[in-house]
C-alpha cells in the first residue's frame, strides 16, 4: 500500500472514531431534515439583511450546506460554508452558542466537508464581508471520507505553486459528485445544459407540437445506421434491442393523426468512446406533418438562435478560441459540392467501384464490407466535415446514405436530407420523409443486402413500420438533434463527458 492510500485511511479512522464520539455525545450524525430560509447568494445579494448593531427585530437567516475551510482563533473562528448556490462565510463565538458546542462539537469533531445548519444574523466584517454570524449551530452530516484539498509545492525557484485538488480529468468523470463540490463551477454547465433542453421544450410547445414517449425495448431496431445493446426479455423468451433512434415509433404517431410529435429520449448505440461519442446518449426528434426538408432548416436555425439567446443573451458564442454565431440564416451547401470543394472530386454520378478508387487516393480507410454510401460518408467526415466550423447545412446526400429518406424531387440519385454541421461535428439529421410503402421495402431489403455482406450497421427490415406506412403517412419533415454535442458548443466544452453527469467510463 503506498503512502497516499495509507494516510487516506488513517483520516478515515480518524473521522470514523469522530463519528462515534458524536454518537456517545447523543448527537444524531444524520439528522432528517433542517429548515433553511435562504440560500448564499439570497444573502450576498441583498444589502437590507446587513445590520450593524442586532436586536430582536433583525432580520435572521437559517443556511445550511458544508463546510469548506476553517479559521479557528481561540474563543471565536470563521469557515465558509458552501451550499448549492454559492459560498458565503460564517462567524462563530464560544460566547453565542455555548462552551460545550464550541471547543467540543465544532473545534474537534467538525472536518472539512461536514454538513452544518447555522441560524443567526448578517454583518459586514472590518474588511467589508458579508458574512453570517451564528447565534444557533446544528450539525447535519458527517462525512467519514475526506475531500481532496489544493497543494502547495515549492519549484526549483523557491516559489509556491498551488495544485488544483481534483484536476485528473478521469478522476472527475468517475466521481462527478466530488467534482461537483471540489469544482462548484463545474455546475454551471449542467444548468446550463438543462437551460437547452427547457428552451428547446418550450419552443416546439409553444409551436403546438405534443411531448411524447416510445418504447426503449424493441423488438427491431432501426431509425439509424449503428450497433444495437442486445437484451433478453425472460417472461416472453425474446431478443430485444435498446433503441438507436425514436424515429420509426414516432412516423407511426403520424401516420396515427398527430400533426406534429417530439422526444427528448436517452438512445444507445454500442459503439466506441471518444470525446464525440458516449454509447448512452441524448437527442431530441421532431416529426411535424405536410412540412419537408426546407421547412425543417428554417425551424432547426430558428429554434437554435433562441436557444443561444436564451442562454447566452447573444448569438454569438466563444468555443475554444473560435466564435460562432448561430444567427440564422445559416449557409447550405449539397454534399457532392461540398466534397467537390475540398478534394477536387465530383462523385454526383459515380459508380462505387469509381468511388472506391477515388478513396483510395485520398487514402481513406476502406473497410471489407463498405458499399457506396459509406464510402462518400467517409470521404466527407475525412475532408469536409472538420471544416465546418460555423453552423451550416449539408444538404441533398445520396440515396445509398439514406434510407428513410424521400427521393429528392429534381436530383436524380439524391434524397431530400440536410445534417446540421457545427464545430466540425454533425449536430442533427433531418429528411422530407420517405411515405412511400413500396420504395420503403425496397430500401429497407437493400440494407438488409448490405448486412449480409458485412455492414454491421446497416438497417434491420421493420414489417411493423411497413405495415403502419401502408395506411398511410402524410409529407412530413423529422430530425433529430443530438443534445450532447449542441451542450458541448454551448458551454464550450471538450469533451462529451464534460457534458454528461456520469458518463460511460472503462472498469477501474
């Protein structure tokens, strides 16, 4: 055992003998509850709580939350106490809450980290502080684990270098509630990431569109091109898949009436980590009846720029050292142009062994198994996808990229789809929906083909679906955003665990 591990030990022996002398004292360690009238930032913010000289109509407050350092001097000391809004300094006096809970319970049985309530008054310090004087103190929770604390070390020149106390990024993701209180700044990108979801909420409602839920367990996956997590169902002896997509259950709604259905879903995909891609992840589908494609970009860009006004107050929005500005409207650019621009190759037309030639001298990686479509998609995540840095529209991809979706009305060989493109990531998908039961069938049997021949992400044949779009289904537009990358731009982030509580991690 190294030293690190041995002197964890010993302060958890150290606490853990703390506990029992609270217990002996008959203080309960894990009281049930505590009345808290305000929060840290309630009282930093509003000057009518500060009083100069107390008296019985003063106004008190009752706070509650941990404490984080601790000045102890003789007969009275201060600590801050960091509660979920903020951090606010407290005053403690033998003389107010008596010898015993003073030099006894707060000076040697309270650590760093503990849960305390303090009841008391608001005063400016000499130095100006708002701080709260206690005049009742209540111990709420003791913690038998200590938080990691910064170092000081001293460098070759003799000066003192303070080391975050939890910067090991690893570390961070596997034990997120430390993180969490070690780094309360850390917090702002989660309100913020639940700020996208609500304002995105509340934009499809207000556009009159239902909130609805479809079924995690299916019997066939599809709605995208990916590996499924394979479960057994015991009761009813069936293999069933967590799902890749919302996007067939929800074409049934249409098909059912609904004019206009969305969901924000967890949708897994058993894939690869990396800082884009978390096998458990968030989206949100749309599907809105008699719309298409061009209606759909104008909805995507405008529900985006509110979005970043919501959170943000701007369009503008710094990630890294870039500013991107999601004013609309956005550029769109067809596929095959795009490629075109970027390697001097136009693919509008070409055969698949012609487009295998092509990727070859553009040193793609070609794998057994890849049929035209992924072919083009690997030369356009190779050469053109990373380029795209403010938000734009790919738009018009190829029929053998897009199964679900319609034909496109004037390009032959191309359907009506556009990919969001932001920061050099995909951000959305979107088609004009494909309601034609026949062609439907038929693409779906040209997956099928694809599988067989080694494409493990290729589409499984959905009679249920089929069976749906046969009553038919009206024109509809659907796309489906990914929430974990868009809250990635939108707190400039790194990584997809920056933005996830509790992201997928290998075992310890």
């Amino acid at each position: 055992m190294d030293n690190s591990e041995t002197s964890l030990s010993e302060q958890q022996q150290i606490r853990l003998e703390k506990l029992r002398q609270l217990r002996e004292l008959d203080i309960n360690p894990y009281p049930y509850s505590y009345d808290v009238t305000h929060f840290s930032t309630n009282i930093l913010g509003n000057p009518s709580l500060v009083t100069e000289v107390p008296d019985d109509n003063t106004p008190r407050v009752a706070i509650a939350g941990r404490v984080m350092t601790r000045r102890i001097m003789g007969k009275a000391s201060f600590f801050t106490l960091q509660d979920s809004k903020g951090i606010i300094q407290v005053y403690i006096r033998r003389d107010d809450i008596g010898v015993e809970t003073y030099n006894t319970l707060f000076k040697k049985l309270v650590d760093i980290g503990d849960f305390v309530g303090i009841k008391g008054f608001v005063f400016k310090t000499r130095t100006g502080e708002i701080t709260v004087h206690t005049e009742e103190f209540t111990f709420l929770g003791k913690t038998v684990r200590p938080l990691p604390t910064p170092k000081e070390v001293e460098n070759e020149k003799g000066e003192m270098m303070t080391f975050s106390a939890f910067s090991d990024k690893e570390l961070r993701y596997r034990q997120r509630y430390v993180d969490l209180v070690v780094n309360p700044e850390v917090k702002e990108t989660f309100i913020k990431r639940t700020k996208i979801v609500q304002a995105m909420r509340n934009f499809m409602n207000r556009c009159g569109y239902l909130e609805v839920e479809t079924p995690i367990l299916q019997p066939v996956y599809g709605g995208a091109a990916a590996r499924p997590f394979v479960t057994h169902h015991n009761a009813l002896d069936m293999q069933l898949y967590l799902r890749i997509a919302n996007e067939l259950y929800l074409k049934r709604l249409i098909v059912g009436g609904f004019d206009g259905v969305y969901e924000f879903s967890k949708d897994f995909r058993n894939e690869g980590l990396s800082r884009f891609h978390n096998p458990e992840f968030t989206q949100v589908e749309l599907y809105v009846a008699y719309k298409d494609y061009h209606w759909m970009m104008g909805f995507m860009e405008e529900m985006i720029e509110h979005v970043a006004l919501e959170i943000h107050g701007s369009t503008k929005i710094t990630v890294g050292e870039t500013e991107i500005d999601f004013k609309r409207p956005w550029p769109r650019i067809p596929m095959y142009e795009a490629i075109l621009n970027e390697t001097g190759y136009d693919l509008y037309g070409k055969t698949e062994e012609e487009i295998r030639t092509i990727a070859k001298k553009l040193h793609i990686g070609i794998e057994e198994g890849m049929g035209k479509g992924k072919l083009i998609d690997e030369i356009f995540g190779e050469y053109v996808e990373p380029k795209l840095i403010q938000p734009t529209f790919i738009t018009d991809y190829p029929v053998e990229m897009s199964p679900l979706a319609k034909i496109h009305r004037s390009k032959e060989g191309l359907v009506e789809r556009f990919e969001a493109i932001c920061n050099g990531k995909e951000i959305a998908n979107a088609f004009s929906e494909l309601n034609d039961p026949i062609d439907q069938r038929r693409r779906f049997e040209d997956q099928v083909r694809l599988k067989n021949e080694g494409d493990e992400e290729a589409m499984a044949l959905d009679e249920d679906f089929l069976r749906a779009i046969e009553y038919g289904m009206p024109p509809t537009a659907g796309i489906g955003i990914g929430i974990d990358r868009l809250a990635m731009i939108m707190t400039n982030s790194e990584s997809i665990r920056d933005v996830l509580f509790f992201p997928l991690m290998r075992p310890e």
